[in-house]
C-alpha cells in the first residue's frame, strides 16, 4: 500500500471491498481517494479526503467522468466490483453458474445441486454474504448429515419448491432500491436458522441482535474508528479482545502481529 502514497486513487465498488480499500488507503497515505458506486452507497462519518460519487461512466486519459457529470484525475483506479462464480474445473452438466446472488438457482437448502449428480453434489459457500463462517460451518453440518443419512431429503418436487420460496423472497426483498443492510440480514438470518435447524446444529447463529445493537455504535464513530471496535460472541458470550495496537497506527499486517493481542 505505500506506493499509493500522495496519489489520487479511484475505487469503482460500493460494499465492504471498496469501504477496506479505501481505508487502507488512508492509513498509507493516498492524497484523495474517490468511491465510486452503481446503486445507493451508505454514507458513514469519513475523512475529508474520502468522498463518493455516482458510477464510473468513461475514462479518457487520467480524467475520470461520473454519471453525474463531474470529472476528477487520478493516477489509480482500483475495481472492488465484486465477482461471478467460475468452475471452470467441474462438467457443464455439475456447474453452478450464477451471478454473486443470496440465493443462486438450482440449490436446495442453498447447498445441494439439483440438476445432476443424484444428489451427491455440495455447494458450501456458494451465496453472497452477511453472515460467512457461521454459515460455511452450519452448510457443511447439514451436507454431512444428508451424506450419513440424519437427514432425510423430501421428494423432488418438495426441494424445488423450497427453492422458488427462496428465490422468490430474495426477488420481492433483496433487489435495489429495497435492498438494505437490514433487509439482506433479516434474509441471510433466516435462512442459515433453517439450515441449521435441519442440521441440528446446536449453538444460536442468529447474529441479527448482535449487528442490530452494534451498528449503530459502529455509524456514530467515524469511518476509521469502526476497525477499532469490538463486539460480543453469540456463541461464546465474550467480547472480543482488543488488538494491541489502533488500526491507524498498525502497518504491520503479519499473522504473528495480528494473534499478539491483549
């Protein structure tokens, strides 16, 4: 990150990429650094020299033009646009293929593929995400359990319809402008509870409490602030430690560093 320093860097992304990117940025010294969006950007309490704009529409030379019509130059531009998944690996007839959706086509439970395999086929990871370990972990259990037998899977006709309910939930609710933080937690909650459910996973996954006390919290403090912040195990009951050193004024980003906490 230190050859960004003293530039003018331009970050095309409006989520939690774009949001790190741009904090690291400062830390490391970037002169001004632009986000740059598609659809609604939630606006914190930033340093100056971190502002936003409306989508990228052409670039000539260093001069970079938004859609609404203002320009600014730049040395950098940094995509934080997200991804599509790819398994280029895996037959046609076993490949997921799917925008970065909270509830992609053709998997029951969000896991299981439906179109081949005799249902030995598992996708564990395979939606974007609010929640990410929790729910690695609670998908994982519940394909074991279908593999060993504990879990008994309904008639075929039952798992496409437990597919529509979701796929058409994620299109009346998660779909701009309607999508918001609380509306993709409330979302990606319920379904890792069934899941889990069915898994019989046995430790409360339900993180909406936790983020819902927290957040405001975290939007009061200012942009940088918020990687100081600490928050409660739903599962442990402990608060995390603090890391020994501000977020600020850490440059060394080593596993060893970041382990030696208070």
């Amino acid at each position: 990150m230190t050859h960004f320093k003293d530039q003018n860097v331009l970050i095309i992304g409006g989520n939690l990429s774009a949001d790190d990117t741009s904090l690291q940025l400062y830390k490391y010294g970037a002169k001004n650094i632009i986000i740059s969006y598609r659809h609604y950007k939630q606006e914190l309490i930033v340093p100056e020299n971190i502002t936003t704009k409306p989508i990228l529409t052409k670039v000539v030379g260093k001069t970079v033009h938004f859609k609404d019509g203002t320009t600014a130059d730049v040395e950098t531009i940094i995509l934080a646009t997200g991804y599509k998944h790819h398994y280029p690996f895996m037959d046609n007839d076993l490949k997921l293929k799917s925008a970065n959706l909270f509830y992609p086509d053709n998997l029951y439970k969000g896991i299981l593929w439906m179109k081949s395999a005799n249902n030995r086929l598992f996708y564990i990871g395979a939606q974007d995400l609010m929640y990410s370990f929790t729910m690695f972990d609670a998908q994982a259990l519940w394909a074991l359990r279908v593999i060993i037998g504990d879990v008994k899977l309904p008639s075929r006709e039952a798992m496409q319809a437990d597919i529509k309910h979701w796929r058409d939930r994620m299109e009346a609710e998660l779909t701009p402008p309607k999508c918001t933080f609380y509306s993709v937690l409330e979302f990606q909650t319920e379904y890792i509870l069934d899941v889990a459910d069915e898994a019989k996973y046995g430790y409360d996954l339900d993180g909406r409490g936790i983020m819902l006390k927290y957040l405001p919290h975290i939007l009061e403090k200012s942009y940088t602030g918020s990687k100081d912040f600490q928050a409660r195990s739903n599962v442990t009951g402990k608060i995390a430690p603090p890391h020994h050193t501000h977020f600020l004024q850490n440059f060394d980003l080593s596993l060893q560093s970041y382990l030696h906490s208070k």
